[in-house]
C-alpha cells in the first residue's frame, strides 16, 4: 500500500493517486503543528518537510519527483505525453513550472507575510519572489489562448501542478484569478479524480471550506 505524508503539496500527488487509481493511504504531517516531533516521520524524511511518499521500499520526499516517479512506475498512463508525442514537450515544460517557477515564489511571499516579524514582512525577497510568480503566470495565460490544458488538448499531470500553484496563490497569497484560469480550474478540478482526492484529504478540504466561509 502507498502511503502519502502530508497534504499541503501533498494533494497533487493525492490527486494523482486518484487519477490512476492505485490504492493508497494517507499519514498527518503538519508543519506549522510541529513536524519535527514526529518521530515515525522523521524517519521517512529527515529534512522535516511535506509530502513524502512511501511505496514498499522506496521513499521519496520531492513532490515532482513523486508525480514523476508514479507516472514512471505504474504507467504508461495518458496523464504523461511519451517522449516521442508532441505533446511531451509542454508536458514537460508545465509540470516542473507549476512548482519550481509558481507555488515555490509564491510560497516565499506567503510564508514570509505569515512567519516573518512585523518589520520584516515587506522585504525584497517576498516582493521579488510575487513578481517572479507573475512572470510565469503570464506563460500559463499564454498557453490557455492555444489550448484547454497546459499540453494541448488532453488532460495532463501538467496540469495537476499549475492547478495547484494557482489555487495555492489565489487561497493564500491573494491572487485574484482571471476568467481564463477560472475556467481553466471548473475544467482541472471538475474531475472525478479532484474530487476524491479531496474527500480523502480532509484537512485541505476543511482549509478550503474554512476560507469559503470567511470570504462568504
């Protein structure tokens, strides 16, 4: 059996799980509660952080690398564009992105805006670091103008990780999605597989409720 530590970037690849239909648990990890005084986890991962993912004997602790490494060992699957479709290249492209140019500058905004004392919240870095997030945005808006998903016309684990930068950004940072994305998101997260991810990760799916209702 699978077993996923952690939500947070956790859910994409709960997300993923679900897509591809392989059974799978889910072990609490929460940062903020104190990570570091779980033992069992630390065991797992050393560094402290979310998600890790645990299968048999192998144990990874990057979220990219775990939606990569699912994809790798139990596809093929047409959730990742062989090396030889044209649409591996945008696949490519979009599933690091979402992460490595999206959700890790925006997290440094908001974790800065949430952690960091008074007089250090308006710093360069956090301001740096939402402008840096805004520039990479503009490529995913450039991309919906061509296509419906981020690589092409089929639904991709692309599009799991722009998915969550965006809704990362909009539930934490205060960004304000345009039309485009919001579509984008009705059709991304319209599917079977969000939705059961979301049932199984009930910390998230409080996290959003909770947000709903504050905004309501």
């Amino acid at each position: 059996m699978i077993t996923l530590w952690g939500e947070g970037r956790g859910f994409r690849v709960a997300w993923l799980l679900e897509e591809l239909g392989l059974p799978w648990r889910l072990r609490p990890g929460d940062m903020l509660a104190g990570v570091e005084n779980d033992p069992q986890f630390l065991a797992i991962n050393p560094a402290g952080f979310i998600p890790a993912l645990q299968d048999g004997e192998v144990v990874l602790v990057e979220s990219i690398a775990i939606l990569e490494y699912l994809l790798g060992r139990y596809g093929p699957s047409p959730l990742a564009p062989q090396p030889a479709d044209p649409a591996f290249p945008l696949y490519q492209q979009f599933l690091h992105l979402g992460e490595a140019g999206m959700a890790t500058f925006m997290f440094v905004f908001v974790a800065t805006n949430i952690l960091a004392p008074e007089g250090e919240k308006d710093n360069w870095s956090a301001r740096a670091s939402l402008d840096w997030f805004e520039s990479r945005r503009g490529i995913v808006a450039r991309q919906l103008t061509q296509a419906p998903y981020m690589a092409g016309e089929a639904f991709t684990a692309a599009d799991i990780s722009i998915s969550y930068a965006l809704q990362f950004a909009e539930r934490t940072g205060g960004a304000v999605l345009r039309e485009d994305e919001l579509a984008y998101l009705a059709r991304t997260t319209g599917r079977a597989g969000y939705r059961r991810a979301m049932d199984k990760c009930t910390d998230t799916r409080a996290w959003v409720a909770a947000l709903a209702e504050a905004d309501a």
